[in-house]
C-alpha cells in the first residue's frame, strides 16, 4: 500500500513538473513573440521616421536649404557622397603645419562631426599649389573632377596666381566661365562653390599688367554675381572674422605675407562653416 501511495505522489509530482515545462514554453514562446513584435514595431517606426525625414530634406521640397541638409539628404538616399576640391594654393593646404591643419580637413571632420551619415562622405582633392585658372584648364584637373562624379564641387578661383602670373581680368573671365560650364555641362546635378582666395598683405600692389590683386577680387565677383553662381568671397569673410577677433592680417599669414598658416586655415574654415550652415537658393 505505502509503495502505491509513493507511485501516486511520483506521478502527480511528474505530472506537475510535465505542465509546468509546458507553460514556461508557452510563456517564454508568447515572450519571444511579443519581443519580435516590439521589434518589427521599432524598425516600422524607424523606417517611417528615416522617410518622413528624407522627404522634408528633398532639394524640390526646399526653396531654401542648408548645404548641410543637402549633403544629409544625399547621405540618405545614396551609397556615398563625393565632395570634389578644386583650386591651388590654399585648398591645395599650402602655409599649413600639416595636412590636419588645413582649411579642407577641418571642413572634412567638421561634416562628419554634422552628419550621422558621415561615414558615406568622401573628400576628394585635385588642387595645385601655384595653378592659375589657364593650369587647372590646361591640365586634367576640371575632367578629374567630372569624373569624380560629385555631389558638390569646391572650387577655389586660383586669383593669387593669376595676379602673380599677370594673366589679364578678361582671360581670367573667360577660364572662370570655361570651368564652370564644362562641369554644369557634365554634372548638371552637382552643387557648384566658388571661392576666392584668401587675404594677402599689400594686396594693392601692381603686376606687370598693373593690377592688383584686389582688382582681380573685384572684377571676378562682380561677373560671379551677374552669372549669379554660388560664391563665397574668403578675402572678405576671413578679414570680418579678424577685426570681430582683433586681430591683424599677419597674424594668419606665413612669413611670405600670401599663404594662410594654421590659424589662417582655421579661420577660413569657419567662414566657410558658416557658409554651409547657412540657406541658400536650391
């Protein structure tokens, strides 16, 4: 009798254990369902998140955009975003301690610093030191930008050279114009910037066609603005931002008194930052 009243206990006691492995594995598989709910729930939200996104970056849906918001919707919507440089001495980092002191790679990490999507940015840079605008024709720097295939060109007009090489206002005119329609003809869909060069000391003084290296500042950006293509002048940016510091032009220059050192590159970094955080026409 004892013997069945322990095999009666045996087998309640399985039977117990028995449904309550069935209703752990019932309960952990009703846990693991609503775990890959909540998961397919979060990404449905992240997609529709990343598309409501998208949309209120697209260029069509903007007026006015930052160049910020415009790199962010390319990262968006693409495998990778090139960013071409084109120019000479100062986007080429001349007067620099190095290159991690330029102009060009502050813009670089400043962008990736910006973008969640940073790691699709490619900087690509073609500058020359000591180009005018007749080399940078002359050469295969315009065609190696076009192949690059960029989203955004920045180009640097190459005026100190062409005063320093005394090649005339007109000839500068029509190499600007050359430029800039070879890449509106091959990349239509490429956002276009041109820079001057940056602030020398005695820009007042005469080449041997005697003009000054303001003149050729002046004349460019008037036939800039009445072509009216993207333009930031870095002469007058970088000069604002030193008398807002107090402080004197030879301060961001080398001792040749032309190319910018490494303060002179971070200041034109921040006006171009200022730049590209600002609205511009689409």
């Amino acid at each position: 009798m004892r013997k069945y009243g322990l095999l009666i206990i045996a087998i309640i006691c399985l039977t117990v254990l028995a449904f309550g492995q069935i209703h752990w594995k019932n309960k952990s598989q009703a846990a693991g369902v609503e775990a890959r709910e909540a998961e397919a729930k979060l990404k449905q939200k992240e997609k529709e998140e990343r598309e409501a996104l998208i949309e209120s970056l697209k260029p069509e849906n903007n007026q006015q955009q930052t160049l910020i918001d415009y790199l962010r919707y390319q990262s968006l919507t693409q495998d990778q975003v090139i960013i071409s440089l084109v120019g000479s001495n100062g986007t080429s980092g001349t007067g620099a301690s190095s290159s991690a002191k330029t102009w060009t790679a502050s813009l670089e990490k400043s962008l990736r610093a910006d973008l969640d999507e940073a790691k699709t940015i490619r900087f690509i840079n073609h500058s020359h030191e000591g180009y005018s605008t007749e080399d940078l024709l002359e050469g295969n720097t315009i065609e190696a930008a076009i192949k690059d295939d960029p989203d955004l060109i920045i180009f640097e007009n190459s005026l100190i050279n062409n005063h320093y090489q005394s090649i005339s206002l007109q000839q500068t005119e029509n190499d600007l114009e050359n430029i800039m329609v070879k890449w509106q003809k091959e990349r239509p869909n490429a956002k276009i910037i041109m820079l001057s060069p940056n602030p020398v000391a005695n820009n007042d003084m005469k080449n041997s066609l005697g003009l000054s290296y303001e003149d050729y500042i002046k004349a460019s950006e008037a036939d800039i603005k009445k072509k009216q293509w993207k333009y930031v002048n870095s002469q007058a940016g970088m000069e604002k931002k030193l008398k807002e510091e107090n402080m004197r032009l030879a301060d961001i220059l080398t001792n040749d008194n032309i190319h910018p050192n490494d303060r002179g590159h971070q200041i034109w970094f921040e006006v171009l930052q200022d730049y590209f955080q600002q609205k511009q026409d689409m």
